[in-house]
C-alpha cells in the first residue's frame, strides 16, 4: 500500500496461436517460480460471451478488459489424470459388484454377469473418457477461431513484469504487454 491506496492488479498478457507454445510458456513460468495460482487463461468461448453480455470477434478485443471470465489453467496431465480417474473407477465398481455378487453365493451366471458390469463400467468409463478430451479440444479449437489462446499472468513488481513478458514472447506469443487494473471493491 502507497500512501492508504492499494497498489493496481498488474499482469502480463499474451495471445499463442497453437496449444503446444501455451503450454511451453506455462511451463517455463512455473519453473521461472511463478505460482500456478497466478497464471490464468480465458474461460470457455460461451462464457466470456455470456459475460460480456455480446459476441466478440477476437480475443485481441477483449485480452485488456477487466472483469473478463478467466480461469486457473489446467495442465494436459491433470486432464489425463482425469480420464484415467474416470476409466478406472467405473472398472472398479464394476468388478466390485461382480465381487460382492459370487461372495454372496451368486451362481456361476451371476459372476459372469459381474464381469459384464465391469466391461460396461469400462466401456463408459472410456466413453466419458472421450467426452473429457473432446470438451477440451472444441475449448481449444474455439479460442483458435477468435484469434488464439489467451494467456495472463499476474505480476505483483517491475522485476515479474520484465520476467513474464520475456518468457511469453520466447515462447511465440503475439501482443505481450502488461496491463493494469484498480483493484476490485
């Protein structure tokens, strides 16, 4: 705080044109020791619209606005985490049923119909799988089409700024600056 006034929100911004330079710039962020909590990109297509109130054309029109709906980003290996969260699970109750049905004494038809509920809980468990990677590929192939992907980074002193923005440009990203904000009340 400078003379009772709390200091703007300031952060570096950057628009990548493909997945692969967003993630290598995240990356180099995180082991430059910027915090996972300070990095975020643009919430999904129908969100920010929905927010805005309007449609927007590109993210270049709207990466300075405050208020924007952003958020934390996810590493691709926390998506993978989650299909195979997913996949295994259901293969877990599945074969769980299929357990607890021949301990209760179930016929021989009612072990082999545990094994099915564990090939069904494996088949939607890959299915959801699926819906997992195609949700994060169409919020991908969205932003793609407004102009790219989004990425801001907060920076709390001069010293992240130039670290940030070194780091966003060297790893291909276009219109790399930083902005500032009055903090919300």
């Amino acid at each position: 705080m400078e003379g009772g006034n709390i200091a703007e929100v300031r952060e570096a911004v950057g628009i990548f044109d493909t997945e692969k330079t967003l993630q290598a710039a995240i990356d180099d962020l995180l082991s430059h020791g910027f915090d996972r909590a300070e990095i975020s990109v643009l919430a999904p297509v129908t969100a920010v619209e929905e927010k805005l109130g309007h449609r927007f054309e590109s993210v270049a029109d709207i990466e300075d606005e405050q208020g924007i709906s952003a958020k934390m980003y996810v590493p691709l290996e926390t998506i993978g985490d989650a299909e195979g969260a997913v996949i295994g699970s259901l293969m877990y109750v599945g074969a769980f049923a299929g357990i607890v049905l021949v301990a209760s004494g179930g016929a021989l038809a009612a072990a082999l119909a545990g094994l099915a509920l564990g090939g069904s809980g494996t088949a939607l468990g890959v299915a959801l799988a699926r819906f997992i990677k195609q949700h994060h590929a169409d919020y991908i192939a969205d932003q793609l089409e407004k102009g790219g992907l989004l990425l801001w980074v907060r920076t709390w002193h001069a010293e992240d700024e130039a670290k940030a923005t070194e780091l966003l440009s060297a790893h291909s990203g276009h219109d790399v600056h930083v902005h500032g904000f009055p903090p919300k009340k």
